[in-house]
C-alpha cells in the first residue's frame, strides 16, 4: 500500500529444520540446495566486565578470550594460571558475531548448529550449580543447553560440546545482524565458577539459495484464500481465510504463532520501495536513500504524493539501487523469519514506473530502469527464499511476465478496476499460483467505484476479465482504503 499506515554428556545437536511443513494438498515443493560449513570462532565483546574476576587474576574478558585460543578445548589440561572466576553475581553475557567467520559468510537463517565449546571446574551441588544459555532472538528468551548439578564439586571438566535441545531451530539464536549472545547463569550458594575457555562453534548450510537443506518453501496454490489486515494488531482467528497478509512490524511473534495454531500460513508486509520515517528501523536508512544531498527532504520531490502528515508520518520513494537499502531489506526479512512468517509482501516495488513521468510529484525521480526494478525485484525473491520464506509479487504489473516465475503468489491492488487482470492468469493462475486482488469501493484517491456486488463475470470473481473460473482469483472488496478485516464491503470468492 502507499499510504499505510543438566552438564550434558558431549553430543552433537540434531537441530529441526526452521521451516513449517508444508499441508498435504498443497502445490509441489521447491527444495533448496546446500553445502555445508563449520567453524569455531571467539566471543566478540561481553556486556559487562564486572564480577568475573573474584580469583584477582588480571585481564578478566580479556584473559579469557586470549586464553580460549591459547588453551585449547579438548587438549586435557587445566590452565589455572589464566582461568577467570564468574562470580555468584555475574549477569552479563557474551556476544559472538557471524561476522567473526572465515570460512563463509551465511545469513542469520543458513545456521544450521549452534555448539559451546569450554572447559570448567566449579560448583555441581543442587544449591550452587551453574547452567549454560543461549538466548533466543525469535522470542526475546535464554534457553538452557546443560547444567552442571550432579558432576561432582570441583571436578575439572577438560572438554564439553553443549549443544541445542533437538527441539530447538539454531537460526532462531542469531539476530539480523549476526549477533548469538551466551551467559552462564548462577543457581544458589556463593562458589564461583571457573573457566579457562569459551568458544563457539557454528555450523551452516549455504549455496542455491541457501538455507537448510531440507527447507521447503511454502506453497501457495490457486484457489487460496485470504484475508488481508495491515491496520490491526491482532484479528480474530476463525475468519474464513487460509492465509492472513499482516504488518510485519506491528504483528507480535505471539500473535503470528497463534494465527499459525489456527491453521493459517502467515505473510508479513513491509515496504520494499519506500522509506517510512515511522517505522521501528528508520535510523538504519541513510538519508541519501531517500533525499537527495542538499534537498529539503520535508520538501523532496522523492515523497510519495501527499502522504505526510502533521507532526510525522512521512513517506519517501527509495533508490533501491543503493547496497544500504538491501541492507535494511535483509534486515526486515530475517525479522519476518524470526518472528515466524511464512511469506514476505514487499510492497512499492515499481517505484521505476514512476520515473517517466514529467511531473515529480508522486513519482520516485531517481532515474530508476525498468532493468534496476527487474534486478531488484529478483533480489527481494532470492532473499526471501534463502531465508525459506515465500514471496508474493505485489503490483508491478508491467514486469508480471517477466517476474512471475521468481515469486510465488501475487497480490494486486484494482487490477479489476483498470481491467489488469489477465496478465496475472497467464503467468500466475496458469501455474497453480495463487493471485490475490484487492478492490476498493473508495481508494486512496478518494475516487469511488460502484461495488455493490461481482458483476460482469460474476461468480468467476474477474470483474471484466474474460478466461478467469471460478477460484482463479480471490478478492476483497473493501470499503475504504483502509485495509482492515472489519472494512470488508464483500469477498468475491
């Protein structure tokens, strides 16, 4: 839209793959291809150096760090002269960076492994254990690998892999900047715990796309249907639709889980071509992506139309051509992945078509091709792909033929209206693709149209479109511009 608003035993962790399985009736599976990576790497940084240092040995993190390299796990020995204590009061955690790799360079969503890699001596009593965590970006929590109650007090442990509970997705322990946070946690009593190493190994799968390789991507058949709501932050969960399309960053991984108990595949929409300054992300675009340098950017002839309002809430057409805007793009699509979508809507994803005109006013004017929005476009799919997420194309219906066979449904807005439909049956319906439209009574515009009910073709749903069965497309009529469940005019289905 343009104006929306135990300690463990070593063992190796089998991990579940990160994506829902597909229902039985659904459209054939695409399988991504993958080649597999390991390395270990170094914490980065520690969010706190306090309390971890009761000993008065000096260096802290730092001794520890150094002395992860120097004194290998597995080798059986006890570096005593260089272990650092973590006191009972220790909170802090440390942070390891995908970044750190050089073996490869996967996204957050291709780690497939996540492993802590250390050796230790301390407390193993009930009321003086310590526990290792992970924490879990996806739900904001920490997730307990191993403990050390029952090993005996003060026993040197020279070599533990503690790795992921089976039931746990390792690419829900990476941020969208590549950030995997690990803490040791105390239980009761006042013994330290005493470490000389602390290491991470990661493990990936990376290649056609990327991902794990048994991902599946989700289908979206024709004959779908939907519900479409990107004002709500929640919607009741029996409405009469197997898809619900919500906002990205309004929708709560709570909520998204709670559509998917229902029974409901989950697309999340954000903007693709344009910069919204109220957006929780906003400070990550810079303003040269947006404005260009030395322009009045509350004037800018890069603002999308008239949509700004008093006090804020403004938005500005993107050169999408920039490397920080796919930046900011990966970003949101890992998001979408960590907070449990099954699909992306990238919406103003045909900002081009809005550069050949004379007028600048709600136009992109950024010299955008056809080929930049075509290169583009591809981009977002591949993405969103290697992160196992569906994709739908959203409008551009001039680059349809061209882009359909990269996407795996289609959304469109008034394709009835202008008589813009057939293109979608050619290239989408024809291959068991599900085209979703949306109709308004009054658009964003504020012109009206006489909706009362589905003429022209009438129970085929395609308004004045010849060629189209019944299914074909499935579409929403709504009142107002306003995309809300409970703004429904009708369903044409």
């Amino acid at each position: 839209m343009l104006n929306r608003s135990s300690w463990l035993v070593p063992c190796l962790a089998l991990l579940l793959p990160g994506c829902m399985p597909l229902e039985a009736d659904d459209a054939p599976q695409t399988q991504q291809q993958a080649l597999p990576g390991s390395e270990v790497i170094d914490f980065a940084s520690a969010s706190t150096l306090a309390n971890t240092d009761a000993s008065g040995k000096s260096g802290g993190m730092a001794v520890l760090k150094t002395n992860s390299a120097n004194c290998t796990v597995g080798a059986y020995a006890d570096c005593y002269a260089q272990y650092i204590e973590f006191s009972p009061s220790y909170t802090g955690y440390l942070t390891f960076k995908l970044s750190s790799l050089t073996q490869a360079a996967p996204t957050p969503a291709q780690i497939t492994q996540l492993q802590l890699l250390t050796k230790y001596q301390g407390p193993g009593v009930a009321t003086s254990y310590y526990q290792w965590q992970l924490y879990r970006f996806s739900t904001s929590s920490w997730v307990t690998l191993a403990n050390s109650q029952g090993r005996g007090d003060w026993v040197w442990t020279p070599a533990l892999t503690l790795g992921l509970p089976a039931t746990e997705a390792a690419s829900n322990f990476v941020s969208s900047t590549g950030d995997i946070r690990a803490r040791l946690v105390k239980g009761a009593g006042t013994d330290a715990a005493q470490l000389d190493s602390l290491r991470l190994q990661v493990s990936w799968d990376v290649g056609g796309g990327g991902g794990d390789p048994t991902c599946t991507l989700p289908a979206f058949p024709k004959g779908t249907t939907w519900m479409w709501d990107l004002e709500h932050a929640s919607i009741p969960t029996n409405l009469n639709a197997q898809v619900y399309v919500v906002d990205l960053f309004n929708t709560t991984p709570m909520k998204i889980q709670e559509y998917k108990n229902a029974g409901k595949k989950v697309v999340c929409y954000f903007s693709a071509g344009t910069f919204e300054d109220w957006r929780d992300d906003a400070n990550q675009f810079p303003q040269d992506t947006y404005c260009t340098p030395g322009e009045n950017c509350a004037q800018s002839v890069h603002i999308l139309g008239d949509w700004c309002t008093a006090g804020g809430g403004c938005e500005w057409w993107l050169d999408h051509r920039k490397p920080a805007v796919r930046t900011v793009m990966t970003s949101r699509m890992q998001l979408a992945k960590d907070k449990g979508c099954d699909a992306v809507e990238p919406d103003n994803v045909d900002g081009y078509s809005h550069d050949d005109e004379i007028n600048c006013t709600d136009q992109a004017c950024w010299g955008l091709t056809a080929s930049n929005q075509l290169d583009y476009n591809r981009w977002l799919a591949t993405t969103a792909h290697s992160l196992c997420l569906g994709i739908a194309l959203k409008n551009d219906v001039d680059q349809v033929p061209a882009l359909a066979d990269a996407f795996d449904f289609a959304i469109n807005e008034e394709c009835q209206k202008y008589n813009e439909c057939g293109v979608y049956k050619t290239a989408f319906t024809n291959n068991n693709k599900a085209v979703f439209n949306a109709e308004y009574r009054k658009d964003s515009s504020g012109e009206t149209t006489g909706w009362t009910s589905c003429t022209g073709t009438g129970a085929t749903c395609a308004c004045g479109e010849s060629g189209f069965a019944q299914g074909d497309l499935r579409t929403l009529v709504f009142t107002t511009a306003s995309v809300r469940y409970d703004n429904l005019l009708f369903t044409c289905w």
